[in-house]
C-alpha cells in the first residue's frame, strides 16, 4: 500500500488474513515494519518493545513449541475461565478458544 493512503481508509478496508503467502518477506520491508512498531506509542514513553525476526523453519518450529506450551499452560487456562467479552456466547468463545 503506498503511504499516502489515509490511515482510516486502510483501517475500514483491510481484512483478516486466514492463509499467507510462502514467499519471504524482504529484509527492507522487515526493517521498516520493525521502525513502525519502535516509533509506536507506549504507556509512560517506555517503549517495552522486544521482536524476534525468524526467518529459518527449524528455528521457527522450535520458538513455535515453546510458545504454544507458554500459551497451553499460562495463558490459555486464563482465559477459558474467564467470561467472554460483551456480545459474544459462551459457546462461541469457547470454539473461538480451542481453535488458537
């Protein structure tokens, strides 16, 4: 998207991305994401920022099972006891829970 695009044109039209494409992403458009993300607002200017760039697959699945084993163990469980957000079912948020 050229960044003359008004921000909230691109936040009414962008959608959910369900499948990506395989193609790697250049290391220009890496270093210019990470940019945005450093400059973006923070509570108290503190800017608590850490990123992981992975670009090798086995890598990815090692930092990947630790993830999921931090989100199964810690994060989930939070969650699924706690009530689902206003407009939603329980139900609904449950699926919406087994399926991460």
């Amino acid at each position: 998207m050229p960044e003359s695009n008004d921000v909230f044109e691109i936040m009414r039209t962008t959608r959910a991305m369900r499948r990506l494409k395989p193609d790697p992403v250049p290391d220009e458009l890496i270093h210019k994401i990470l940019e945005a993300g450093i400059c973006a607002a923070s509570g108290g200017n503190r800017q608590p920022w850490r990123f992981l760039v992975l670009k090798d697959q086995e890598i990815k699945k090692k930092v990947q099972a630790y993830y999921k084993r931090a989100f199964d163990e810690v994060v989930g469980p939070r969650y699924l006891s706690s009530a689902p957000p206003p407009g939603s079912s329980t139900g609904r948020y449950r699926r919406q829970h087994s399926a991460v």
